[in-house]
C-alpha cells in the first residue's frame, strides 16, 4: 500500500513538474512575437504613409501641369507671354516654372524642386510639322512622351475663309518634381520607382493661333 502510495506521489510531482513548462515555453514566445510585430505594423504604417504621400504630390502635379497649359493657350494676357512670331521664350518658360515651384511649396513638400518643359508646334499650310520649339527652366526635366509625337492631335480648322483645313499650334507643358523625401525606399525597394518618370506630369494642349 505505502509502496502504491509513493509511486502515485511521484506521478503526480512529475506531472507538476512537467505541466508548466508549456505554460512558461508560451510566455516566452509571446515576449518574442509581440516586438516582431509591432514592428512589422509600424514599417506597415510607414509605407502606407509614404505611398500615400506620393500619391498626393502625383495629384497636385497633374492639376500644376494642366493649369500651366490652359495659361499658355489663354488668349488675353496682361503681359504677353509669346515672343516673335508667336513662339515661346525662355522667360515665358522660367515664369511658369517659378509659378509651379511656389505651389509647392508649402511645409509638407519643402525642399522639391520643380523643374519644367515648355514645347511647341506650329504647322504649316499642308499640316505638315513647320516649326518645333522646347525650353527648359529647372533641372532635366523630360516629358512621357515628346511633342512631335503627338502632332496628331491638333485639329484641322472648319471656319471657311479663316482657318479651313488648317492645324492650330500645339503645346506641351511638362512639370517634374525631383529631391523628394523617401524615408522608406531602403526598407521597401518598390518606393525607388517612385523616381522621375513617376513625378512627371504632361498637358497638351491646342493654342489658338493657325498656319498663315
């Protein structure tokens, strides 16, 4: 009987002994999983952030690009923004570039820096390419795709005795935005394509002056 006895006192030691050490393997798991990810949801938070942020600067530079195009085919101006010929200058080109780096900047985007591409098409009595014209103010700024390749796009006129069969001008204004803060791009690679091309906006559109 004693000897039964003694045998259920060890079982029932070895079970104590052995019933909290999952207990105990659980806590220490949860010491370790809880600062995994935490961290985890806080880069999670960063990204979405960031993205978030680009998306916002891509936003406003498409609104700054089509802006600046309606104002160089605005027809009355106080101050003529058209050189000899009606052809665009380079003045004209740095007045709408420094116009373009007051919108942004506000707190949130200091330090961008706007650069911008000005171009122009005019066309002669055929439709046929006559004249091709790009200024530049800003660092290299390129636009998705070049004037010249989208001649196509400017209609022949239908007023007969005034511009019948005839291609108005056609513009290209291109913004770019470049030194832009990217806390997160060593983190996640994918935020390096947030590059030039991404913060590249272009606006095309038809003046109102016609081949002669």
């Amino acid at each position: 009987m004693t000897r039964h006895l003694n045998g259920l006192r060890h079982c029932h030691s070895y079970h104590q002994r052995h019933s909290y050490r999952p207990r105990h393997s659980q806590r220490g798991s949860s010491v370790i999983a809880f600062p995994v990810i935490a961290l985890v949801l806080t880069l999670l938070l960063l990204f979405v952030v960031q993205l978030g942020y680009a998306l916002s600067l891509k936003s406003k530079l498409d609104r700054v690009a089509y802006a600046l195009a309606t104002v160089v085919t605005s027809e009355q101006l106080e101050v003529p923004l058209a050189g000899a010929h009606d052809e665009i200058t380079a003045a004209m080109t740095s007045d709408l570039q420094r116009v373009a780096q007051r919108y942004f900047a506000t707190n949130e985007s200091a330090g961008l820096q706007v650069s911008l591409l000005l171009e122009q098409i005019k066309f002669d009595e055929r439709g046929d390419v006559q004249l091709y014209r790009e200024k530049h103010a800003g660092l290299a700024c390129q636009a998705q795709q070049a004037l010249p390749q989208l001649s196509m796009l400017s209609p022949e006129g239908g007023a007969s005795g005034a511009n019948l069969g005839e291609k108005a001008d056609l513009f290209q204004v291109s913004v770019c935005l470049s030194a832009i803060p990217m806390l997160m791009s060593d983190i996640f690679p994918g935020l390096k394509g947030l590059g030039q091309n991404y913060f590249t906006s272009s606006a095309v559109m038809i003046g109102r002056q016609y081949a002669p």
